[in-house]
C-alpha cells in the first residue's frame, strides 16, 4: 500500500517585534579574542607605574529645586559642609547666580591616605526667571546644609493704557 503524501507545511520565519541587543558595554568576540591574545604578551607598558591614590574628582554641582509660586520664587539648594563665607548669591531682575569657591581639604604630612574623596570644588549655577524680581526684598538662609532663596515677584504693573487725543 503505498504511502499517503501529507501535504507540505510552510514554515513562515518572522522577527521579533523588539530586537533585543546586548547592552553597549559588552565587547564583541574578535575584541575579546585580541584582548586576549595581548593579554599573553609579556611586556607591559604600564609596568612600573604606580598610579597615585589621590585624584580629581569632578566637580560636584548641588541639587537644586525651584520652587514658583504666585508671589515669589523659591530656591533651594543642597549645599552639605559648605561654609557660608564661601558662597556668593548673585540677583539680578529675572536672573540668580549661585556660585562657591574651592574649599578642597589639605592632605595633611605624615598620613597615608587609601582612598580619599571628601572634597568640595569650585561651582557655579545660573537660573533664568519669567517674572521680574524684587531685588531688594530677597533673603537667604542655610539651615543643615539646604540654602534657600525667597525671591518676591515685582507686583505685576496694570497694562499701559494709550487713547487717542482729538483737538
């Protein structure tokens, strides 16, 4: 009896709606593959070369919320272990100007530091504002590091009125 013939089955590939890659970090197979091989080499430019422990950070720019409401704006800004004496507020009609100088600590002879971070550099903040602002009414606190900044609103002037004058 000869066999019957099923009939055929299209297989249809189809590719995924989202194509998944590898993330950026990982290196593909020939990079892997020649770091490997340098890897065997025995000479190493970097032998003999001690790294220093102590490096620049980068500058560390403080958080900072601004706050609008219908009277004033408010400013506040994270400043942890920041002396007041280092800091400069500048205000100007529609604009705000914060800015620190460096109070990097000093390493102090005789210690050996292994790892070392505790640093404060120079930075430096600009705000732009919409409504013009009262610079003689601003006022500054600084309370456990959080500066703030109350900036009242100029009261907003009634629109100019223009007629026209017959003779």
């Amino acid at each position: 009896m000869p066999k019957k013939k099923e009939p055929a089955t299209v297989v249809k590939k189809t590719k995924p709606a989202l194509a998944v890659k590898e993330p950026p970090s990982s290196w593909s197979p020939s990079v892997d593959k020649l770091l490997d091989t340098m890897s065997l080499i025995p000479w190493d430019p970097f032998r003999g070369f001690e790294w220093p422990i102590e490096y620049e950070l980068p500058t560390r720019i403080p958080y900072v919320d601004v706050i609008d409401s219908d009277s004033e704006y408010v400013v506040k800004a994270e400043l942890p272990g920041l002396k007041k004496e280092t800091l400069n507020i500048q205000v100007g009609t529609n604009e705000l100007s914060l800015s620190a100088d460096s109070d990097m600590e000093k390493e102090e002879k005789g210690k050996t530091y292994l790892h070392r971070e505790r640093a404060f550099s120079t930075f430096r903040r600009n705000f732009g504002f919409a409504e013009s602002i009262d610079t003689e009414k601003v006022s500054a606190s600084m309370t456990e590091g959080i500066l703030e900044i109350k900036l009242p609103k100029l009261e907003r002037r009634s629109e100019r009125k223009t007629r026209r004058i017959t003779l």
